[in-house]
C-alpha cells in the first residue's frame, strides 16, 4: 500500500450521477487521490491530463455504457485497472466488460463500503506487480543488449 500523499492510489471514477461521484468521494478522499467524471468523455479527458491506477465505472450512462467507455481508452491507456458498476444484474454486460473492455472486477450498486476498499487493494496490487514486471522485462532486455555487445567485443 502507498506510504505517503503522493503515493496514494490514484482512482477515475465514471457515473452520470452527480450523488453517487459525491458519495465515493466523501467516502474516499482520505484514502486515494481521487478524479471524477460525469460522463465517458470527461472521463477520457481526464485520463489525457492524469495518471490513474484504477478506473471505476457505471455501466449505465446516457451517451455511452461502462464497457464501451473502458474499451475505448485501453489503446491511450492500457495500465489501469478496469472495475465496472452498476445497479443491474445484466449478464450480457459483465460478458462484455470481461471480454471487451478487460475489467478486472464487476460491482454491483449500492457498493458496500469494505468490499469496495477490498477490490481497490486487490486491483492496486495488480496494477502494481504489472508495472513491476514491466520493468523487470525492461531491464532484462537493456542486459541481455550489453551482454551482446560484450560478447561481440571479445
């Protein structure tokens, strides 16, 4: 888990009611820097101008569902972790949201306070040992380029 401020997870949260964006903030704001959107397209400029680790969304908004919104920013922004919510059990949508958009986690509206720390924890350590391995696969390539050109100098 992050130590200080700045290493607070940094969370985007995606609903088209104003009450439910206020309520995660209200309820979170000590815990993770938080960003919120009232649309897809808020969302998405948000994104453009700040690092997030976690992407929550509603699938039910007007111009544009959940799935289709996480979707359409894993080619710009393919590192956060994708959560989607909502307030009906729509099976179609958590088929889509695991295959179309790579949501890691599905919640069910009204969120409950604890389990929704828990996913955040468990999506952070994702997002976390992912951006580990990442650079362990860098490194391992930059060493193996100076190994090749060790053994070329021989």
């Amino acid at each position: 888990m992050p130590e200080s401020p700045s290493d607070k997870i940094r969370i985007l949260y995606v609903d088209d009611e104003e009450n439910n964006l206020q309520a995660f903030k209200a309820t979170f704001r000590r815990d993770y820097k938080i960003h919120l959107a009232l649309s897809a397209q808020e969302g998405r400029e948000l994104l453009e101008s700040n690092e997030v680790d976690i992407i929550i969304t509603d699938q039910r908004m007007p111009d544009e569902t959940g799935v289709d919104f996480l979707a359409s920013v894993i080619p710009d922004h393919p590192e956060p972790i994708r959560i989607l919510l909502t307030g009906y059990t729509d099976i179609q949508a958590v088929i889509d949201a695991i295959n179309k958009s790579q949501v890691y986690h599905y919640l069910t509206k009204p969120w409950e306070e604890d389990y929704m720390r828990t996913v955040i924890k468990n999506a952070f350590e994702v997002f976390s040992l992912r951006k580990e391995n990442k650079k362990l696969m860098e490194d391992l390539v930059e060493t193996n380029k100076n190994l090749e050109v060790m053994i070329q100098q021989k």
